[in-house]
C-alpha cells in the first residue's frame, strides 16, 4: 500500500529538478542575450551587409577578407599571443600591440615578396583545393566569419582553419586533407606536451620555481620566442585571412591587407584578447613569463615541423589545444607539481576544449556542404554507389 506514494514522489521530485535545471538554463541564455545585446545587434547589421554584397565579386571579396581578418585574429589570438598577453598583463597595450603587428607586417611581406604577391606561404596556391581564387561568393562564404566571431563571443576556440577555408574547397580532397593533417598535430602537441613536462617535470618545476634574479632574461627570451611563434603561425594561418582575396595581390591590395590587420591587432590588444583569452587564463601558470615561454617554445617547434611537412592547410587550433591538454595532464599527474587541479577537473577542461573544437569542425564540414555543389554530389555519389 505504500508504494505508490513513494514512486509517485520520486516522479515529483525529479520533474521538479527538470524544472531548476530548464529554468537555470534559460535564466543563462536571456543573461547573455541581455549582456551581449549591443555585440548581437552588430552581427546582425553585419550579415545584412554579407546578404547585401555577396552577388557582387569585387565587393565581396574585401568584405569577406574584412570579416576574417578580424574574426581569425579574435579567435586564434590564444593559440600565439594568449601568453604573451597574459604573462605581459603589467606592460602597456600599445607596447604589445606594436610588437606583435610589426612582426605581422615583416612576415607577410616576406611572403609577399617571395612568393610572387601570395601572402599565403603558398598554403593556397600549392593546395589544389584552393589554387583558383573565388569568381563569385555565397552568402554563407561570407557569414561563415561572423559565425565564427559569435562562437569566438562563447569563448569557444573553434579551428579557423575548417570554418573559414572548407567553404571554399573545390572538394572533398581538401577537407580530407585539412582534417588528417590538423588531427595528426593534435596528437604529435597532446603526446609532445606529456614528454615535456611529465618527463621533464622537475627541471621545469625548477625553472618555474627559480629566484626572479633573472627575470629580465627570461622576459627577453619570451618576447623573441612569441614573435617566432607568432611569425610561424601566420605562415600557416594567413591562408585562412587571404582565401577570400586574389592569389597575387598588387601592392595597393597588399597594402589594404597589411593595413587592416595591423590595426585588427591594435583593436583586440586593446581589449587585452577580449573574451576567448579565459581559454588561456585558466591554465595552470600561464601568466608566469618563464611558464609561458616554455609553451611558446614547444608550439613553435611544432608549428614549424608540420609547416615544412606539406603545404596543405592545418588547424593550428587543433595543434594548441593538444599541447595544452596533454601539459595539463601532466602537471595533474606528476607529483612535481604543487600547484595542480584534480583529474576530474583537468579532463573536463581538455573534453570542453575538444568538444568546442570538434563543433567548429562540424560547423565548417555542414556550411561547406551547404555552399559547395562539387561536395554535394560527391556526398550524394558516395551514399548511392
């Protein structure tokens, strides 16, 4: 006799936590509708100018590299100058700013010089997926930026590379491509990172740990470290920036290239790395100058060994986010380090960050669907054969 009473309040019981966790829900997204009103308003306006211009090629191109330029900088900003931001919060922002566009400014036009106006270190012209620049645009070849910068807002470090690029693969191949490069410098980062600071615990702890004597040596060596790091991943990113414009710019199409993202960067130091920079602060000991050139060094050492193994665009965010998951894994544990978060908490962080990672990716592959009838029929020639 008593127990359909007390199924009868379990059944209660749950559907009125169903209630708590669906109300907390969405007291969360009306806070970020409220609190990001003016920043959605924006987006707004600006995928009208994307539906606006899009028909007409000559308009569109610079309209669309302007929505990447500053949307791929946002977003990738974690992965090279994340650290340097934060391990260089005491420094004043335009001293930072003109550092890192100036090595911005020299690099691309190395590029440009050398390789005949490319300013992509051919990840482009070399890649036959995206040798032939863009003769007409799709809306969504423009919005496609826009969604990155509000999953940039969500502090989401999704790959620039899936989400800017694959829209304009000529098929599959280059995808396919992206994919099997990016995924292998996940793991090569993940497992590099475990060796480096897991084999090499205690003379890193030692580093870390060592009397601030020498701190203005080791304030040096990061500033040059983060501006190879940051030279090397233009290298591989500008591609993503440069897809939407001419294989070969002219100088004054060089210039307007060099100039917008020059004064991008000044924007976001401004806003010392805006909303995506929490991806980075909350690691353990990145706001260290000697913790954080350790990480530069190991990611530009890995940068540059996938640059010279092909020219086929990567994810450099893939990349990151492994070094990052494996050396959180490491300092979890090694019992060389005194400062470290549980198991539990350290796996939440590298399942989140793959998660964001793997949804951008996802996000990419369905808007290069939707955009590119090449990809459409070898899907649709794929599921009937």
């Amino acid at each position: 006799m008593d127990q359909p009473p007390k199924q009868k309040k379990r059944k209660v019981k749950k559907t009125f936590q169903s209630r708590i966790i669906g109300n907390k829900r969405y007291r969360i997204l009306r806070l970020f509708f409220i609190k990001e009103r003016n920043f959605l308003r924006l987006l707004l306006f600006l995928f009208i100018i994307a539906g606006v211009f899009y028909p007409y090629p000559k308009i569109a191109m610079w309209v669309g590299f302007a929505f990447a330029g500053y949307s791929a900088i946002a977003n990738d900003s974690i992965q090279t100058i994340g650290t340097f931001l934060s391990s260089n919060a005491d420094r004043k922002w335009w001293q930072l700013w003109l550092f890192i566009a100036g090595i911005f400014a020299l690099t691309a036009t190395y590029s440009w010089v050398t390789y005949g106006g490319d300013v992509s270190f051919e990840r482009l012209t070399k890649t036959p997926a995206f040798a032939q620049a863009p003769e007409s645009f799709a809306f969504l070849q423009l919005a496609a930026p826009l969604i990155l910068l509000l999953l940039t807002r969500l502090r989401m470090p999704v790959s620039t590379t899936f989400l800017l690029l694959s829209t304009f693969s000529a098929d599959s191949s280059g995808i396919i491509g992206m994919t099997q490069k990016s995924l292998s410098g996940y793991f090569v980062a993940f497992f590099t990172a475990i060796f480096v600071w897991y084999v090499a615990a205690r003379l890193i702890t030692a580093i870390v740990s060592a009397d601030m004597k020498y701190y203005n040596i080791w304030r040096i060596a990061q500033w040059v470290i983060s501006g190879i790091l940051w030279s090397v991943w233009i290298m591989q990113d500008a591609a993503n920036i440069a897809v939407f414009l001419p294989r070969s710019l002219n100088f004054w199409q060089f210039f307007a290239f060099v100039s917008y993202i020059f004064f991008g960067l000044g924007i976001l130091f401004y806003l010392r790395g805006d909303k995506i920079q929490k991806v980075i602060t909350e690691k353990s000991d990145v706001t260290d100058v000697r913790g954080a050139t350790i990480i530069d060094l190991v990611y530009a050492t890995i940068l540059y060994v996938f640059k010279n193994l092909s020219n086929i665009p990567m994810s450099t965010t893939w990349v990151f986010i492994g070094l990052l998951g494996g050396r959180e894994l490491s300092m979890t544990l090694s019992k060389s380090y005194s400062k470290k978060n549980n198991i539990t908490s350290t796996l939440r962080l590298i399942g989140k960050d793959i998660l964001f990672a793997f949804i951008g990716m996802v996000v990419s592959i369905l808007l290069a669907i939707a955009v590119n009838p090449v990809i459409q029929r070898e899907i649709i020639e794929l599921f009937t054969n």
